[in-house]
C-alpha cells in the first residue's frame, strides 16, 4: 500500500481506489479466507515464494478463484520462487536488513542467486522478514528515497498486474 502510494506521487500507477490488499498467511489459507469473504467480491491472489498450490487448485476446481486472478511475484523478478523481497535489489534489501540487525552485511558475502532472505540465512542464520519490513515502513521516507528505478518499476508492475486481473 505505501508503494503504491509512493507511486502516485510520482504520477505512476497506483493501485484501483477500491482495491484492499488483504494478508491471508500464505497460500494454503487461502481457500479459507476466500470462503470467509464470500463469492460477492472480486478476488486477486499474489503468491510468492515457492507456495504449496495444491489448495489454490483446488479452489479453481471448485469454482471459487479463477486461475487467471492467481498472480506469482516470480514473474516480476528474476529470481527463482521469488518473494517480496525479492522485488528490491539485493543491494537495498540489505541495506533494510543492516538497519534492522545493525548488521554490516554486504551483497558481496553472500552466496547463490536464490531468494534473498534465503541467501543471508545461509550466511547469517533465520532472521524475522517481518522485523526488515517494520523497519522499512518506520523509516519509509529514507526507504523510499533510496530504492532504484527499476525496484520503483517492479513494484508498478505487480500493482498493473493485480488491477488488470481486476474487473
């Protein structure tokens, strides 16, 4: 929501005005979550990661999510299985990371080309994404600022993305 936001203070594209994004906890709560909120409302899935799919198929045999609203960030990045996070640039997630942990992580120190938070696990041990995103939004300012183009241009398309899937 504060990205897209921050998109349209840049006159970039911006969410649709009706449009809410609703954390379901993962992909294997979302059939649940779709029977809470009923058939009325029009609904957009975003999965990311490497999220189990048996569920959602599920759900789009039964009737009750059209395949076409199920969106996964892989296809925004270049990354394998890609989570949010991974819609930054390795640079600027550890840099929030850093923030967070008062770490001095460099891209450098890391290893492989999958997930970021998979890659500083690996060298730094399990930390909580929620804590680098906290961070994030508390110094939103100074973290908007510092994302590139092309992270500016990656979070757009997921949000062009997710309005086209809307009616």
């Amino acid at each position: 929501t504060m990205l897209s936001q921050h998109l349209g203070s840049l006159g970039r594209t911006t969410l649709l005005d009706d449009c809410r994004l609703l954390p379901a906890g993962g992909a294997s709560n979302i059939p649940t979550f779709i029977a809470l909120l009923g058939t009325k409302l029009d609904v957009v899935v975003l999965l990311d990661g490497n999220s189990p799919r048996q569920r959602i198929e599920s759900t789009i045999a039964q009737g009750r999510l059209d395949a076409v609203k199920i969106l996964d960030l892989a296809s925004f990045s270049t990354v394998k299985d890609a989570d949010i996070e991974d819609l930054f640039t390795p640079g600027e997630y550890v840099s929030i990371y850093n923030g967070t942990y008062k770490s001095s992580l460099k891209v450098s120190d890391l290893s492989g080309t999958d997930r970021i938070t998979k890659r500083i696990a690996r060298h730094s041990g399990d930390f909580i994404h929620g804590e680098v995103s906290a961070h994030f939004l508390r110094h939103l300012d100074a973290s908007l600022k510092a994302l590139s183009g092309g992270t500016v241009t990656r979070f757009e398309d997921v949000i062009k993305a997710i309005n086209a899937a809307l009616p």
